[in-house]
C-alpha cells in the first residue's frame, strides 16, 4: 500500500510538473504501467489531450481575429492603461498615423499630440472627433470610440479609430441635393402656377378689351405680384427657418388666403376639370399669421390634392375653416384615392415620399411652417376613400 501511495503521488507530481510548466506534450505510457497507476497514466493522457485541443482552438480564434482585423479599414489600439504598453495595433491604424509601430502609448505624444491627449481622456463608451495629421496625405478626420476590460487584475483600454472624411464628404454631398430638392420643389410649385396664369392672360389680351377683361388682367397681375412677393419671403424664411422672429404676422381674412391660393391655380383647375369649393360659415373668419407662408402651405395642401383626385370620376376638393374657442381650424378635402394607415405616420418625415417622382418634402415643410405659427397640421384619410389635412393656428 505505501509503494502504491509513493507511485501515485510521484506519477501526479510529474504531470503536475508538466502543467507547470504548460507541457502537453508528453505523453504517460500506459502499455509498460503497472495496475496500479495505469488508470491514472490514462486520464493524465486525456486531460492533456483536452487541453492541447482547447489552446489548438483559442490560436486558432485568435489568428483568425487578428486576421480579421488586420483586414478592416478601421484603426484599432490595445494597450495597459496602468503603463501605456501597446498589446497590439492593427495594420490600418499604423496607415493612419503612418508609423511601423509603437511601443507604448506615450510614443504617440511626439507624433500627435492632440491624438495622444484624446485617446487617454476618451471615457469607455464615448465618442469623439479627433484630426490625424501625417506628412503623407491631407489631414483626416476620425471618429474615436473606446472600452475598457479588464483580465488577470490587469486594465486595458481598447480605441477604434475610424476615418470619417469620405463619410462627412459624402453627407455634405447628400445634404447640398437635399436642400436644392427643397427649394426647388418650392420654387416649381409657385413658378407652375405663376406661369400657367401668365399664359392665361396673355391669352385673354387677345380678346376685345372690355371693363371685365380689364378687371381680370387687373387681378390677375396682382395675384402673380402678390406670389411672387410670396416666394421671395419664403426663401428668406426657409434660410432662417429656425429664427421664430422671422414671421410677419398680422390679422388675416382666411377668405383672402383662400382666395389668392384659388385665383393662383384656377387656370390648372379648370384645365383638369377639378372643382374646388370654399365654405366659410364666417366671412370675417380671421388668423394671426404670416400669409405669405401660409399661402405657400395651402398651395402645397392643394397641389397634393390636385394629384390625389386625378383618377376620381368627379374630382372634389374642399376649403373650409371654423372658429373653436381661441383656435381656428382650415380644413383641405378631397375626394380621391386617400392613403393607407400604416404611411399616414409617416407623411410629414422629410424626404418620405409615395410617389414615384415624389421629392418628399412638401408635406414636412407645410409642417415646418404650420409649427412656426405654433400650431399643428394633421392628416385623416382612408384609402380610397379621400384625404382632409386639417391646419389648427
């Protein structure tokens, strides 16, 4: 029994020792072991077997991330924080900064000092704007963004350093389409009308004049001046959208802006044979707006509605406005095709658009302009079934 317990305590002593000194390699024959040991030579084999196959598939993880992100375009850094000393650093951050490598942190101070100072102050979680200047290329831009983990007592900081030139250059690029899309959609949809009214009276010049042609030349001219007046205040407003001071406020007959809005397009309704209707139960219905502003809403409303009624068989649009205690509310109806529920939501987000050659903004700067006035726009449709925006100042 002491020879047995003495083998087994000098076989566990050896692998132990092995384990020590992390060698799996060798292997305790089991064919020349006596009974007593050979169970215990064997579940040694096999645990140094397991162990072998577990460090086999963690090198394996390991150069396939190191791999993985040596292949990304983003920078990516790993250091101690309690002695700055860099554990590794991608091939694409040595790029960036264009150097073969560092050693530790600090090294970078000489180089970019900025950089440097970001990246120790950089709070695990957050995001910052940081420049990287080098002697090979222009200054670039990039995005830094840090973790921290920690393992064997140790702390270490993990940094992506991601470029952001191409992305900013290409967003300004989106943002400049954007907003010439904007203005122009706004721009057409006073010019179309302008032109088309234009057109029609220079066709009436060619009728015998009379005091009723006179009278139409007369307002007619006097709409077009008034839209044109219109337009140039909305693109100062839209350049300064968010200044609230910018509104010209003053009392206004809500027939008068019914009326301008109609007399701008009647050439278009009667073309398209689209009858519009205004009922007002006060005539002396007024709001505190800017009418220029809120022309151009209406002529929105009612350019959607044109498009909305075009497959109708009789095509019906419908102006109305109703005081409520201290708020007013105008109402555009139509009887066309209507929306379905689940967009409805969705129809004042910029740039969302249903039609195809849609630019999606209309709807968002009626919004805009509507909450400038501090009040509110909604929409109420079924589909196939009709649409009512409905304004409340």
């Amino acid at each position: 029994m002491l020879r047995f317990q003495l083998k087994t305590q000098d076989e566990l002593a050896q692998f132990l020792h092995a384990l020590q000194y992390r060698d799996f390699t060798r292997h305790f024959d089991i064919n020349k072991a006596g009974a007593e040991v050979k169970y215990l030579r064997q579940s040694f084999n096999e645990i140094n077997f397991t162990i072998k196959a577990i460090s086999r598939e963690k090198e394996t993880q390991y150069q396939y991330l190191q791999k993985m992100l040596e292949f990304v375009d983003t920078g990516i850094l790993l250091y101690q924080e309690e002695n700055g000393r860099i554990i590794w650093m991608n091939d694409a951050l040595k790029k960036m900064l264009d150097i073969p490598y560092l050693r530790t942190i600090y090294s970078l101070e000489k180089r970019n000092s900025s950089l440097f100072h970001q990246i120790l102050a950089l709070q695990a979680g957050k995001t910052e704007v940081a420049v990287i200047s080098n002697h090979v290329s222009a200054d670039s831009k990039v995005l830094l963004s840090a973790t921290s983990f920690s393992t064997d007592s140790e702390i270490y900081k993990l940094v992506a350093v991601q470029n952001v030139n191409d992305a900013l250059d290409e967003n300004e690029v989106q943002s400049w389409q954007k907003l010439l899309r904007v203005l122009t959609h706004e721009i057409m949809n006073s010019v179309a009308p302008i032109s088309s009214l234009a057109d029609t009276l220079k066709k009436r010049l060619q009728m015998p004049l009379d005091s009723t042609l006179l009278n139409d030349l007369e307002q007619g001219i006097d709409t077009i001046k008034k839209r044109s007046e219109g337009l140039i205040r909305f693109t100062e407003v839209y350049r300064n959208l968010n200044k609230i001071n910018s509104l010209q406020r003053s009392q206004i007959l809500v027939r008068d802006l019914f009326e301008n809005v109609y007399l701008l397009l009647e050439p278009t309704l009667e073309k398209k044979q689209i009858e519009l209707e205004i009922i007002l139960k006060q005539p002396g219905l007024t709001i505190d707006a800017d009418i220029n502003l809120m022309e151009q809403v209406i002529i929105n409303l009612l350019l959607n509605a044109i498009e909305a009624v075009k497959e109708s068989h009789e095509p019906l649009i419908t102006f109305t406005a109703e005081k409520s205690g201290a708020r007013t509310e105008i109402r555009i109806a139509d009887n066309g095709s209507g929306m379905p529920e689940d967009i409805q939501d969705k129809i004042f987000v910029p740039f969302f658009s249903t039609r195809k050659n849609g630019s999606g903004i209309g709807l968002s700067i009626c919004r805009q302009i509507v909450l400038l006035h501090k009040g509110n726009i909604q929409v109420r449709s079924k589909e196939f079934d009709g649409s009512v925006f409905i304004i409340t100042i």
